[in-house]
C-alpha cells in the first residue's frame, strides 16, 4: 500500500534520507514508531508501525494488530484508517 500523496509522515526516499516533508507539523515525529489508535465509538484500539499520516488524520499502519475491549482480536497486517 502507498503512502498518502501529502503525507505528513512520508516514506523514507531510496537513497536513505525523509523527503523534504519529513517531520512537518507536531504528528511528524511519530513516523516509524509503533503507536496505538483508539477509534471513538467503540472499544476498538489498533496497534502498529505509523507507516503515514495526512492532513485529515487518515492513518496508515503496518504489521497492524487489533484489539477490542483490550483483547487481542488478530494480526491484521496493513491497514488504513480512514477519518470522516
């Protein structure tokens, strides 16, 4: 799964450094660090690899685990979060 076009957590470029976007905003530095996602009319909470982030707050996760009622539910790998 790509990351979002404007991403504020953008992928790492090829030849080793962030893109020019990198770190922008106060959810930047989260990039690339394992953080817990708790979804607001439920007891619903993912955990994962902050892959990328955009300005609506839609989050991608990688090796994304889901908990309900702070049970572990599955390994469900890549997910998008999606805000409305």
């Amino acid at each position: 799964m790509p990351a979002f076009p404007s991403a504020l957590c953008p992928l790492p470029s090829p030849r080793g450094g962030n893109s020019s976007q990198a770190d922008q905003g106060p959810r930047g530095g989260s990039c690339n660090k394992d953080v817990f996602v708790r979804l607001k009319w439920n007891e619903t909470e993912y955990k994962g690899r902050l892959v990328s982030i955009d300005s609506y707050m839609n989050l991608q996760l990688s090796g994304a685990q889901e908990y309900v009622n702070q049970k572990f539910t599955g390994s469900l790998g890549e997910v998008l979060i999606r805000c409305k």
